[in-house]
C-alpha cells in the first residue's frame, strides 16, 4: 500500500510518501515540501499547492491520502488560512479518486511515537527508527507529512483508527 501523507501550510506544504507491505515493513519513497511565494496573492499560493499535490499524485497513485487535520491556532487568521490550504489538498484527492483519512495531530504522535503530547523531536526520532533512516527528513514540514503517512500506514491493519476521518470516492 502506498500513502501520501500531506501536512498542509500556505508558506510550505510538507508532504511524504511511504509504502507499506502490510506486514509491517515499512519504507520511505519521497518526502519534501512544496513552498509558495509569500508575495503571491492566497489563490495563487493555493493553485500552486493545488497543482503539486495533484502532480504527486498522478507520480505515486497512492491507494491513500493522510491529511493532517486542523489545528485551533491561537491567531484565528492562521487557522482560517490554513483550512484554504487543507481544502485544497482535500480537493486534489477527492478529484484524483484517492482514499482521504483525516488525522488528528495527537493521533499521528500517538500512532508514531506511542503518546499524543510528543514533541516534534520525538516524532522525528521515531520516524528515522521507523524508516531506518540515516537522518530525519528535512525540513521539519517534510517530516510531519511523513508521520501522518506513517500514521495510517501504522494504523491500517486496524479497521478503524480513532479520530480519523475518512472521505469516499465520488
């Protein structure tokens, strides 16, 4: 099974893909980030993020979409900012005909790391266990698309994982 995993952002939208065997075996085939220009007016910073995911997509036809879910930020603005770039995502997904999970940020540390209070770190130490890797995806965006990949994956041999939402195909 092959999973994208999307944490979303304007500035940057981190994004990881890993593919499981379903024995546990896990691996990692790409991570990065897609970045949008800061001078760039909001609809045009969306069709970038828009036009990646949907690129990634059409690179890996993954058999799932893991979106981080919404955060309360304290500046309102940036979670109303943020759900433009989550809707986004969700559009691409659900246009291509992928499978979309929705992830709590808790549950992705829960199911990477074994507790929902993780710090950044923590995820990112398991994630290199995890995925056998030489060193933590970069940047930090990178890495946080992975973990909600990895998440699923973790979590997929379990009919349903708590929190998480799913959206069918059309």
């Amino acid at each position: 099974m092959i999973v994208l995993g999307i944490d979303p952002g304007t500035a940057s939208t981190g994004y990881g893909v890993v593919k499981g065997d379903g024995l546990g075996l896990v691996s990692l085939v790409e991570c990065g980030v897609i970045h949008t220009r800061a001078r760039d007016p909001l609809p045009a910073r969306l069709q970038e993020i828009f036009d990646g995911v949907t690129e990634l997509i059409v690179r890996h036809r993954p058999d799932a979409l893991s979106v981080e879910d919404i955060f309360y930020a304290k500046n309102v603005r940036t979670t109303v900012v943020l759900g433009h770039a989550r809707g986004v995502v969700l559009l691409a997904g659900q246009q291509a005909g992928v499978e979309i999970y929705e992830l709590p940020p808790a549950e992705i540390k829960k199911a990477v790391v074994g507790t929902g209070a993780a710090t950044k770190e923590q995820v990112q130490f398991m994630l290199t266990r995890l995925l056998r890797l030489k060193s933590v995806p970069t940047p930090s965006d990178a890495a946080d698309g992975v973990a909600a990949a990895l998440a699923f994956l973790m979590s997929a041999r379990v009919p349903t994982m708590p929190g998480a939402r799913a959206r069918g195909r059309a």
